[in-house]
C-alpha cells in the first residue's frame, strides 16, 4: 500500500470554522445574558408585588 500524501492545509478555511465557532459562543454569551435579565426582572416584579 503507497503511502498517503499530506495535504497543505487551507488557512482560509480553518479561519472561517474559527470565526463560525466565534460567533456560535457570542451568540450563546448574549442568550443566556439575556435570558438572566428577564429572570431577574421578573424576581424583581414579583419581589415589589409581595411588598
């Protein structure tokens, strides 16, 4: 069996799954950031209608 040859490795390409995974993580940051805002109003709007 010939051996395998290596293949150069494309850098644009590795640059672009970079940046999607990038963007994936901010895109998740700003969701759960979010999502604790919401919480925490709504802890407080229930805190002022206990009062």
């Amino acid at each position: 069996m010939p051996p395998k040859e290596i293949t150069p490795i494309n850098h644009e390409f590795l640059q672009g799954a970079l940046d999607v995974l990038a963007q994936a993580r901010k895109n998740a940051k700003n969701a759960v950031n979010l999502s604790m805002f919401y919480a925490y109003f709504e802890i407080g709007r229930m805190i002022v209608e206990e009062e």
